[in-house]
C-alpha cells in the first residue's frame, strides 16, 4: 500500500519536532501534526523556555537592587516594567518556534496543525484537515500539569505552570504546592519580582528526587533569599473567592493568599488520540507501554519522552526521539538513561546526574564521597556566586563515576562533563587528572573528583 509518509509524528515539542527533523535528514517523508499553530509544544511555548526567560529576567531585576553596589555599580532607584518583562519573554518563544518553523523547511518536514486522533495503525486524522496516511506513525504529545481535586485551575487565582508565566501583575502573596522543579523555579522569579511566597510541599524535603545534600543546602539558600518554606506539610483544602483563595494546611494553620500554584506533577497527555481505536491501553497517568525500542503494542506505532515511562525532561524526550527515527532507518542505537542530567533553574542552580547516595545505599552499592565547596574555587568567588558544592560519587573498589550533584552558579552546564564522563565510564581519578582551565568553575570538579580518591588541592 502507498503511503502519504513514511512517518507521522503526533507532537511537535522537543521530542517530536527533533525525531522529525533527524527523521527527514536519514531520507524519510515526515509530516508532524500539532494543534498549536506554533511549533515546539509544552517546553518552548508555555515550559522550560518561557520560564528561563523570566528567570533570567528576575534575576537581573534582584541583583540591580540587591547586589550591584558590591561591585560598585550604583544604579539608584530600581523599578519593575512588567509588561516589558513579560514582553521580552514572549519575543523569545517568538523567535525560537520561528526558528524551528525555518528548520522544518530547510529539512523538508511538513507540518500540519490541527487536533490528531488514530484511525487504524497507519492513518491520523486531523480536525480540519484531510485524513494522514503513514508507514510509522510516532506518538510525541507530551504532558500536562496534574490538578489537584479539590482545586481546577482558573490560570487567574489558582494556576498551572502556564499560568504562573503571564501573571497580569506581581501578586502580594502566593502559595505553591510543591516543592520539585517547577515550584521553585516558578516560585522564585515572582517571589524576586516582589511576592511573598510560600512553597508547600508534603515531603521532608523540597527537591526530594535530587540528593540529600543538595535538598539541604538549597532549602538554607532559598530561605535566605526570601522563600518561605514548608515541609512535612499538606495541603487539606483550597477555597476560591475569585480574587484570592483560602488554604487550610493539615497542620492546622490557614493561609490566605492572592495566588496559588499548583505544581504536584505532570501526566501524560493522551487524551484525544482514539488509542481505543488502536486498543491501546494507558496507565494511571495517561502513559503508553513500549518495548526497549519505543514500539507500542500495535506494529507500526511507537511512542517517545513524556507519554512513556521515565522522567519527563525534553532532553530525554530529544533523545528518545533521534533513537526510535535511527531504529526506523535500520540503525542500532542506544540511551543510557543513567546518564540523563536533571537540573533546577533557581539562582544558585542544582543539577544531577546518575545516582544518589540513597539509591547507592539501597542497591547496596560500595561508594566514596568526594565534595568541594565553590566557596573555595576562586571564579566563584571572583564573580560573587560561592554558595554550593560539587559532590561526586564514585565506586569504592574501581573508582568509576557512579553520581554527580552540583549546587552552585551555572550548575545546568557544569553537569554535562559529567554526564560525559558517566557515558564513557570514567572513574574519578580521570576526572581529576584531566587539565581544568583556571579560573573556571569547573575547577570544582576537578577538586572533587581529586577527594573521592585523594585529597582536593584548594581546601
């Protein structure tokens, strides 16, 4: 049977978009179908970009009222533009889903918009558009943020994500639910930008995935810039008036607030595709089964980043997406998926890579500890940014890299060293006899490594 494409993928966010251009670039026809009119789904239009727009922004607003005059910059009178703000961060989604509108063109990927929903294995349709035929069709729809029962989002005084990025003023007070990634970035930029906030969050620790250490120490930072946090706490119920709303905690303390945002969490996004028509079945949390090579149950449909298992990061999902398009052209690759970084955008950042020191204990696992602090690393100390630490794990008998945990500035980048040194099975002495330029904040890491089986130089 002819077909219109030799794939055609359901998503154009950072998994789907990448797998359709690689796809393109290995010698497919590939259309990609999204009911945006603007390419680059959840993460560069209401996610990742957007908010590190803001960030950065609030940042600058704080420093040039808070730390400029340590380096004898006197600015006087510092105010807020907000519209300018939120102006500038629109601009740049503009520009980037331009961006990936001119890559589909240079590569030859077609896009359709529209909503998509299965007909059989190898046709799509498309609301407003004629059906799709297709060899292989890639499911890439992404996810969305989970609501809590007793409180739907309104995106005026309760929020999701997306709401919490255009905020028509900075609010007196604010509540987030949760204490992970997304509550705190979000958290901090209006909280710099003017608010109080408070972070809820029901487990001992924020950022409760990421290792003790790192929870530790950022929860004294945050703090101190300004964050109000609560752990071990629950949010029982949330009453909106319309204009603020109304949280009453199980420890008994009530809070009123001007906004709430909720951040527990992301599910699958799967609703609409007619998976029934496939008899494709998803879990608890929308997510679809699929082997070691991202095939579904049904031949021919495949499945990447957020709608499968595992972390739900756009890079894992970029990822996922050039292997399951290689696979498709007869290639062998492979993700180690120990080896995917995870990083929190707060000032200073945290990122990590491979294993905790919890996980180590629980597998058993013989480990040492090697930690410097940026404290002691003269870039950092150079530029006003030493609060943190760089903490490697590796394995007692062999020495080979089996975690690293970054707090401290530029922290996102910093990490990808040592996820090339995960991927290649590097051991702690190669790190550290590795030539690092001075200054550089890298220098860290080099200490680090050096104390896992030595004794750092600086410290």
């Amino acid at each position: 049977m002819a077909y219109d494409y030799d794939l055609a993928i359901i998503g154009a966010g950072p998994g789907g978009y990448v797998a359709a251009i690689k796809a393109a670039q290995l010698g497919m026809k590939v259309v990609c179908v999204d009911k945006r009119p603007t390419l680059g789904g959840t993460c560069l239009n209401v996610g990742c970009i957007p908010s590190k727009a803001l960030l950065q922004s609030s940042e600058k607003f704080h420093e040039a009222r808070h730390s400029l005059s340590d380096h004898g910059i006197q600015v006087g009178s510092v105010t807020l533009d907000l519209p300018a703000l939120l102006g500038r961060k629109d601009k740049v989604v503009g520009d980037l889903t331009k961006g990936i509108a001119f890559l589909f063109k240079k590569n030859g990927v077609t896009f359709v918009q529209g909503a998509a929903s299965f007909v059989d294995a190898h046709t799509v349709a498309v609301e407003g558009q004629s059906p799709i035929t297709a060899k292989n069709i890639l499911i890439a729809t992404g996810s969305e943020a989970i609501a809590l029962p007793f409180a739907p989002f309104d995106e005026t005084v309760v929020v999701s994500s997306t709401g919490a990025l255009n905020l028509p003023k900075v609010p007196q007070t604010m509540a987030v639910i949760g204490g992970g990634y997304i509550g705190l970035e979000l958290g901090c930029v209006w909280q710099r930008l003017g608010a109080t906030v408070t972070v809820i969050e029901a487990s001992d620790r924020i950022l409760p995935a990421m290792d003790h250490d790192i929870s530790k120490d950022m929860h004294g930072i945050l703090s101190k810039q300004g964050l109000i946090l609560k752990t071990k706490t629950a949010v029982k119920t949330i009453e909106n008036s319309g204009k603020n709303a109304t949280l009453t905690l199980d420890s008994g303390e009530t809070l009123v607030v001007d906004v709430v945002l909720i951040a527990v969490g992301r599910r699958a996004y799967t609703d609409g595709l007619n998976l029934s028509a496939l008899g494709l079945k998803t879990d608890d949390r929308g997510r679809i089964s699929v082997d070691d090579h991202f095939a579904t149950a049904v031949p021919n449909v495949y499945a990447i980043g957020d709608v499968i298992a595992g972390p739900m990061l756009a890079h894992k999902a970029e990822e996922e997406g050039v292997a399951c398009v290689e696979r498709l052209a007869g290639q062998k690759p492979h993700i180690n998926y120990n080896a995917i970084p995870g990083v929190v955008y707060t000032w200073p950042e945290a990122a990590t890579v491979g294993y905790t020191e919890d996980e180590l204990k629980a597998k058993g696992i013989p480990y040492t500890v090697g930690k410097f602090p940026f404290a002691a690393n003269s870039r950092a100390k150079a530029t006003g940014n030493s609060a943190g630490f760089v903490k490697l794990l590796a394995h007692k008998d062999h020495d080979r890299l089996l975690g690293a945990h970054i707090l401290g500035p530029d922290a996102g980048t910093m990490i990808a060293e040592l996820a090339l040194a995960l991927e290649f099975g590097a051991s702690s002495e190669d790190i550290a006899r590795t030539c690092h330029a001075h200054p550089t904040l890298n220098e860290a890491v080099k200490e680090a490594a050096l104390a896992c089986f030595a004794k750092p130089i600086h410290v």
